[in-house]
C-alpha cells in the first residue's frame, strides 16, 4: 500500500528518522498489538516506578483497548513534532479502504540517555516521572494540545485521502489493458479469479471502485467484500469458495446481463446437500469508461442474504449449457479401462474441490437425470470432504468386467471409528472410455445391493486390516529407542499431519502390535486424535529409555488441558509412535487410573516397555512442571 504523504505539523515538526521518536512509537504499536510489551518499570515505556497498582490496571485496560483498534492493518508514521527531549508522534492505521477503520494514534515519547521511549499513557505524559518544573509542564501541555487537535484534523485528512488511496491501489491490481477493455466476459472471468484468490481490491475495483462519483451503497459495497474474503457464508460462498462449481453460460436474450451457474452447498445452516444456484451479474462501464458489475442484491446487502435459494428445477437449456462447458474442464482425462476409471474416481474424491468428479459422470439426453447426477457427485464430494466431519474411504474391492465394473469402499469417519459405513459405486464402459454412473438404473443397483449382500461379512472383517496397512508391525521383544532427534522429527511429523487433517500420513507414522486389542486402541485414539478440535501443540520435554523415546506434548493454549505423552520406538521401517498408548499428564484421579489401565494393558504385549513407560511418565511430568 502506497504510504500517505505525511504533513508538516509546524515549523518544528519533523519526520521519524530511523530510530528517531516516529520510528519508536511505531515500534512501540507493533508490540502492544503483538501483546509483546513490558509494562513494567523499566521495560518497554517510560512507566514510573511509583505508579500506583490501580493505576497500572487502568493503563493496561486503555493500551488492550487500542490493541484490539489496531487490528492487523498497517501501520505508518504521520505527522510528529519534537520539543528537545519530548515529541508527540501520530500514527496512522492505515488498512482497509472504508473510513471507518482508517484510524489515527497519538504517543507521547521521551528521550532517555540517548533512546526514544513511548509514555504509558496514549497521548499524555501521564505517569512517566517528568517532575512539576513549570517551563517543562508548559512544554507537555503544549505537545499534548498539539497531539489532540492534530489527531482530529490528520484523521479528516485520512479519511478525505481514502477513495484516492483506494483508487491507485485498485489501478496496481487490475491491469491496464483490462481497464479499457469493452468485452464483459473477460471482466467476469477476471472477477471470478479475483474472488477465489479473495483479493478485495481488485474485487472492490469491479464493483464500482474506480467511478467517480463512487455508487451510493459503496460502503455497503465494501462492507459485503470485506465479509466475503473473511468467511465462506452464503451466497458469497458461491463466488470464492474453491469448493463450488462455476460456469459462465452464454444467454443471448439478456444483453449486458451475464448467467453464472453454480454448483454449491443448498445454502441451508447445518447441511452439505448440494444445489444449483443462478447468479444473474449486470456488466455495464461506469462514467469514466471502467468496467463495473452490479451483483444481485442479496450479495450486497446483509438482511436478506439467506434468500438466495437453491434452483429446485434448473432451466434445461442452462443445465446443457452448463454440461458443454465440462468439455473444456482441465479436469478430463482418458480412462481407457475400468482401472483407470477408478484412479480419477479416486483422485477425484481427494481433490480440493468436486469439479474433477463432474466429467467422470455419463451424462444422458435427460435434462433431469444429469441434473440429479451432478447433484449427487458433488453431494458425496462434500460429505467426505466436511471439515467438521471428513470421512476416508478405504478401498475394499474391485470387480471390473466387459461393460460394466463395480467398487467398494468403507467410509472410515474419525468421530465413530467402529461404525461400519460400505458403499458401492459402479462403472460403465461409454465406448471410448471408463465412467463413473452416481445414478445407476433401477436392474444395477440392485445388482450392487446383491454383491454387497454376499461380500458384506468378508467385508467386515477385513476393514479394519486393510486401515492399518500403512501403520508397521512391532515386534513385542523391542528393540534399542531411537534417539532424540529422530523421535523430535517423527512426532513434529505427527503434529503437522494431524492439524492438516492428513490422515494417510498420519497413519504411515504410527505402528502397534500385531493383536487384535492394539489394532482396536490404534483406531479409536486416530478417531480421538482426529475428531478433536485443532489446537497448536509443540514438544515440552523428551526422555529417552532403553526400548523407547517419549516425548511430551502439550498445546500453546493454557486451557488446552493436560500434556500427551508419546512413546516413540524401533521398527523395521524406522521410529514410529506408538499410538495405542495413550498417557497423559496425571492431572486427575480419573487421568491417574486410565494411565493405570493402559501401562496394564501395554504390559500384557510389553512387560519391559510399560514399566518403562511408567518410569518416563513420572520423569516427564516432573519435567514440563518446571
């Protein structure tokens, strides 16, 4: 962002020079919103020693206060007069287009041995220790009045100086050629692309950013992109989620009126059931010859955004329009046999968004049928793929034939990790390729709901093996511990696997003995691990024993209850963790006895390792204590 030029208060204003007292109460900002102040006697202000407790409290109060104002928007010296060893600085906030969080800060500073300092209270020299000489409170009256008025008149400055500061930072996001272009296709292609990188200023410029005068709702303008780049509610959803499917679809009898087809969630709260949705975009040139679009009201003005509804029974002619457009997806791809049909199926149900899905689908002359198809591809995309909930499905059997193939799959859900969850999928040779049918006729479904009949026990009881796949074996005899560092990298591994929500990876870390019981723990702690809320955890402590390497972790939040201990050990494949232990710091009696029924059901495979694990749960809860 392009900095305001700053003003020259009077003759005795001067700019920050590098740690001058500009560049200090800069600093001195930065560290209040970074909640990296001292304010202690002798810290980071010029806080007295003999301020009173109350009085201290009251500072603290006002300094949260305008930490919270200044957000995370930039930052930048204006206006400072300096008087000897005192100065009044403002700082302005600079962030954002809308006047209303353009805001300006005063700080007092004072030189000490050579050192600009900020006094404690914004604005003031309250409480630095100054003394009472007359000349010197003359001279602190005088900077203090000097920081109130130009605090008003550089905030009025700010705010006149928004729509010009707003305007050249549009014209350095959106390219010249662009700007006089008369084709509203590409001005639609471009704000679509602006959406989904969720870059404001460029979506601003679209909307209107650069006419002159600007249009009468601009600030409900500005407040509804402001929203739609911080959250994914609806309908704004429908525009930069990288999770809905867009397309542009031509509607000659609506001159200057474009149709955007979108297949997203229905909008309702709570649900993942997929919808179309129609978003009519009026492309016009404002005044001063700038592309300008005018979305529907419900985009721009708050009340009324629920009413954006689903289109129950999409116009045919803009579902085959919309169909047409997957022919250039660069999704597609060649699936010659019914194998290759099943890896894009598969890759697509992993992919960020259920657009790769869509041109695996046979689509049939039956406007209705392919409606239903599409809803029902995105639909089981968003059920795997709810961050509140996601789902991993685990591959369980294949059958491919002359025409027709057919797959299982169990659905493995963290939150009910015994819940048995088979789905079956068919495949359909088209002639010149393997596609997936969401929506087989009546004759094969039932033919599926037959074979999952017959293969549901075998199912059943090779689910949970298939799982475990990528977790090693242990060998119950043990082996030397792996040492620190190893066992440092392995679970810093562990804990960025399971904020990212990488279950695979995850899984390929941890091993567990060959028993029917380990293989149940092991399931039902990734459940908890993963149905958890994500919380940042880093490594307190690490112990190293004979057969394991335990390492305690505990979250950066103080309420994030107590440290986890983990048991890393030796395995053919390397240091893996051992995640059917779960110990935790005994922070409670009910903590106590569920760290005594897991060292007693380890010491049923294990003698040497529980006891050892004992020994280590003692040592590290000592340790993080310190």
């Amino acid at each position: 962002m392009k900095p305001v030029a700053l003003l020259l208060a009077c003759t005795l204003s001067a700019l920050g020079a590098p740690s001058g007292p500009g560049e200090r109460a800069l600093e001195f900002l930065e560290q209040l919103r970074q909640s990296e102040l001292n304010l202690k006697p002798g810290g980071d202000t010029a806080l007295a020693p003999q301020t009173s407790a109350r009085k201290r409290a009251e500072i603290t109060r006002r300094l949260n206060r305008i930490a919270d104002d200044l957000g995370t928007d930039p930052l930048e010296i204006g206006p400072v007069k300096q008087d000897g060893s005192l100065a009044g600085v403002l700082i302005r906030k600079i962030g954002g287009f809308s006047p209303n969080t353009l805001q300006v800060f005063p700080v007092a500073m004072i030189l000490r041995e050579s050192r600009w300092i900020p006094a404690p209270v914004p604005g003031s020299f309250e409480n630095s220790g100054m003394g009472y000489a007359a000349d010197l409170l003359q001279r602190i009256h005088s900077l203090e009045d000097w920081m109130m008025r130009q605090q008003v008149i550089d905030s009025e400055n700010l705010r006149d100086q928004a729509a010009a500061r707003m305007q050249a930072e549009i014209r350095d996001h959106l390219p010249a050629p662009l700007l006089e272009s008369t084709d509203p296709d590409r001005w639609i292609y471009e704000f679509l692309d602006a959406c989904t990188r969720r870059d404001s200023t460029a979506m601003l410029g679209f909307l209107g950013g650069l006419a002159n005068p600007l249009p009468t709702d601009w600030a409900l303008r500005m407040q509804a992109v402001e929203t739609a780049v911080k959250l994914d509610s609806h309908p704004w959803s429908l525009l930069v989620s990288p999770h809905v499917i867009r397309a542009i679809v031509p509607t000659e009898d609506e001159p200057g009126i474009c149709t955007l087809v979108c297949l997203g969630p229905s909008g309702s709260p709570g649900s993942n059931r997929a919808a179309f949705h129609i978003v009519r975009i009026e492309t016009s040139q404002s005044a001063n010859t700038h592309p300008q679009l005018e979305l529907p009201d419900e985009f721009i003005r708050p009340t009324p955004f629920a009413n954006l509804e689903a289109d129950e029974d999409l116009d045919a002619d803009l579902l085959d329009a919309f169909i047409d457009t997957l022919a250039d997806s660069p999704h597609r791809q060649p699936t010659p046999t019914a194998e290759s049909g099943l890896r894009a199926f598969e890759h697509a149900l992993a992919a960020t968004s259920p657009a790769p899905l869509l041109p695996l689908i046979p689509f049939a002359p039956d406007s209705k049928e392919n409606h239903r198809k599409c809803l029902l591809a995105a639909g089981l995309w968003w059920d795997i793929n709810d961050p509140d909930a996601p789902l991993h499905p685990l591959a369980l059997d294949f059958e491919p034939g002359d025409s027709q193939a057919r797959a299982s799959y169990q659905w493995f859900s963290a939150r009910q990790p015994d819940r048995l969850d088979l789905r079956t999928f068919q495949f359909e040779n088209t002639g010149s390729s393997w596609k997936w049918n969401p929506n087989p006729a009546d004759k094969d479904r039932m033919t599926l709901t037959e074979w999952k009949t017959g293969q549901i026990v075998s199912w059943k009881s090779r689910w949970n093996e298939l799982l475990l796949e990528p977790s090693a074996s242990l060998d119950a005899a043990g082996s030397p511990a792996p040492a620190e560092e190893p066992s440092r990298r392995l679970i810093t591994d562990w804990l960025s696997a399971v904020s990212k929500r990488d279950f695979q990876s995850a899984l390929a870390l941890t091993t567990h003995f060959d028993t029917p019981e380990s293989r149940k723990s092991l399931i039902r702690n990734l459940g908890y691990e993963f149905a958890a809320p994500v919380d940042r955890r880093s490594i307190a402590a690490i112990h190293c024993g004979d057969t394991c390497t335990s390492v305690a972790v505990g979250g950066t939040n103080p309420q994030s209850g107590p440290r986890q201990f983990y048991p890393v050990v030796t395995t053919a494949a390397g240091p893996r963790l051992l995640l059917e232990v779960d110990l935790f710091e005994p922070s409670s009696r009910s903590r106590r006895f569920l760290n005594k029924t897991t060292l007693e059901r380890i010491r049923r495979c294990a003698p040497d390792l529980a006891k050892e694990l004992e020994n280590h749960l003692t040592s590290l809860s000592a340790a993080t204590d310190k």
